[in-house]
C-alpha cells in the first residue's frame, strides 16, 4: 500500500493543522485510508439535521439495550485492539514520535528514522508527528518518561516534572502497579489543535493548555495538575476497561479521568485549589450549554455532548466521592475495571454500585444530579 498526503495551494475555511513545516501531529486516521461505512460523517446535531429535513434524535448514542453497540469498544469504536510497530521518518534536527516502545532512531542521509513497537493490543487512537524538540527525561518510581517541548518554552517544565512525578505515584498508589506504562511522553504540540490526546502511552497536549502560562497563582498550577492527572486516568481506563458504545460511555472517557484528577488536585494542593477548578467547569458548562443544539441528557445516559460529561459529570462524580469517602470510591471503581464481564461494561453498572454505598440521607441529591437535568446541586 502506497499513499501520498500534501497540502498544494491555499485553501479556504478549514488551515489543515496536521501537516506544517515545522510541528506537525495527526491521527493514524489521516494517513491511512478508512474502509467502510465512516460514522463520524452522520449528523448528529438537530439543529443541522432539521436543516436537512431529517428527524430529531432523542440521543446520539445508541441506548442501553442495542445489541450491536454492546459489542462495540466506545474507545475505539472502528477497530479491534491492535498491536504493531511504527516506522516514522522527518528531517535531520527534528525528532519524530508515535506511542508505544521507542526502539531505535538515528540520522541517516539528512532523515531522522524512529521506529516504535507496540507489544500489547492497544485502543487503535494512535497519532504521531514531529518537532524540533528538546527532550527532559525524568524517573518516577520504577517509571521513564520523557517531556518533548519546545526549546523555547522551557517556563514550566519543572512544573510538569512535579505533577508527573506525582500523578504516577497517584496512580500506583490508588489503583496498583502498572497502571501507568513504563517510557511515558508528554508532548507538547502546536495550538492549532484540539487542547489533548491521550493515546496508548502519551499525553499530548497543546502548547496554550499551559506551556507558556504564568503559573504563579493556585488555579493555573491546579490546572497544570488537573491536566497530567486526567491524562494518567485516562492512559489506565483505556488499556484497562472495555466500554460499551452506548449511552454514558463518555462518562468513562471523560467524567472519570475528570473527577479522578480532581482527587488528585485536591490531595496534593487542597481543598482551595480543587474549589477553583469546580468553579471554572461551572462557567464553561453554563456558558457550553446554552449552545447545546440538542437536549441535554442526564449524566446517566451521556451522549457525546462533551461539555457535560467532562463538566457536570465530573463534579457529579465528585460529590459522589465526597459521600462515599476517595478510599471506598477508588476501590470500587478498580474493582470494576479489574472484573471480569463477557461484554463491554456500561456506566449505568458502575453508577448503581458506587450509589449503593451512598448513605440514605444522600441519596435523593445525588440521583437527582445523576439522573436528571438537573443543575449543579450543591454548587450554584
């Protein structure tokens, strides 16, 4: 299989972020040709949809009893888990990079050649790009990882050594050894693009979520923290726990890895800094949700709304783990991930197992917020 991709010429209304001279990143997607029937072409906004003369959807996602999305992995819902290796090649002074193992690279007639293997089958997300990078490698515990920045941006790399180092004892302390891969990356990319990936053993995040940022005061520190964390959270839910591609599924990509970098925050920072960031999910969640071209769905039966499950479902989940205590919490939710079930899991089993520990007293609020459309109970 040969295959070419190039921008020539100018175009208009879309600046083609993937491929520039110098700090280029895309999806595994982009460069190879996708087979068969492509989901992410169907409308899913009714405002669009009435445009079209379509009917309205109750749901974006597929409800609790469609038998063929059980069957699919939400984290990947295009592929079974794969495993392989990566052979990406740039100009010599730039490094190139991919997830997985880093075997060999080397310069070789003005070409830098790297070549990573992935050993285990992972969610096929997989992205790769190339910079002109400088490498900060750091250890943490029994842990390599390395931060590939840019040489200019150099103001908060120790503050991202801190947070790493942290967030990998959070995590292996919580939720067991190997929850975080050996040969971690954290990259930081141009701003053209989305705020981060998260893909087999790396963190991509774009260089405006805080390379450059003053991080003097408490809520950009926190955030920094809040970042790394739900990065680490997100790494150990994807090669750990198979979702069904059903309603509430983006309450495990996204409302979890949230609520678990909360705790994380608020560990390390306390309960001021973890104040601060809740009320910044508040602000963008009243502010995305008036330009919710849909209904918006209990955090039970989340759909792809985005805002609302890494917003209002993290700060539910939040409060959920504020009744039942971090401890209990976190043993429940590892307990899951770690079970043993024929088809891939669904939140609302989750949710029904974490409520039941919730005293009585509690319980109302709670289903109210998890269960409804209701606001931010307890916070507004």
């Amino acid at each position: 299989l040969v295959g070419n991709k190039q921008y020539i010429g100018f175009v208009q209304g879309n600046y083609q972020a993937d491929l520039t001279n110098n700090g280029s990143f895309g999806s595994v997607h982009q460069f190879l040709p996708v087979i068969g029937y492509n989901s992410d072409k169907e409308l899913l906004e009714n405002r669009k949809r009435q445009e079209q003369g379509l009917a309205r959807l109750d749901s974006r996602m597929a409800n609790f009893n469609d038998s063929f999305a059980l069957r699919q992995n939400a984290f990947t819902t295009d592929a079974n888990l794969v495993k392989g290796s990566i052979t990406i090649s740039t100009e010599a002074g730039q490094t190139p990079f991919t997830g997985g193992v880093l075997r060999t690279i080397e310069t070789v007639k003005g070409r830098t050649i790297a070549e990573y293997s992935i050993n285990t089958p992972q969610v096929f997300n997989w992205h790769l790009g190339s910079s002109d990078y400088q490498i900060a490698k750091g250890k943490a515990g029994n842990i390599s990882y390395s931060i590939l920045h840019k040489p200019t941006h150099t103001f908060n790399v120790d503050l991202y050594h801190e947070a790493l180092k942290k967030g990998i004892d959070f995590m292996e302390t919580h939720f067991g050894t190997g929850s975080v891969d050996d040969q971690l990356q954290l990259i930081e990319i141009h701003h053209w693009q989305e705020d981060r990936y998260i893909f087999i053993n790396t963190i991509a995040l774009s260089e405006k979520e805080g390379w450059v940022a003053n991080t003097e005061g408490l809520q950009e520190k926190a955030y920094i923290y809040q970042t790394i964390g739900s990065g680490l959270a997100k790494l150990w839910l994807q090669k750990r726990l198979t979702a069904a591609n059903v309603q509430g599924a983006d309450m495990f990509i996204l409302g979890l890895p949230e609520a678990l970098s909360l705790q994380f925050v608020e560990e390390h920072l306390g309960e001021e800094a973890v104040g601060l960031l809740i009320k910044k999910k508040i602000d963008k969640y009243a502010k995305d949700k008036n330009n919710e071209p849909n209904s918006e769905p209990a955090p039970i039966y989340a759909d792809g709304t985005e805002y609302m499950e890494e917003n209002k479902g993290a700060i539910a989940l939040n409060q959920l783990q504020e009744a039942i205590g971090k401890q209990k919490f976190n043993r429940i939710v590892l307990e899951f991930v770690n079970s043993h079930q024929e088809r891939p899991k669904v939140f609302m089993d989750l949710y029904q197992g974490l409520l039941a520990e919730v005293p009585i007293s509690k319980k109302g609020d709670l289903r109210q917020l998890f269960e409804t459309t209701a606001a931010l109970g307890g916070y507004e």
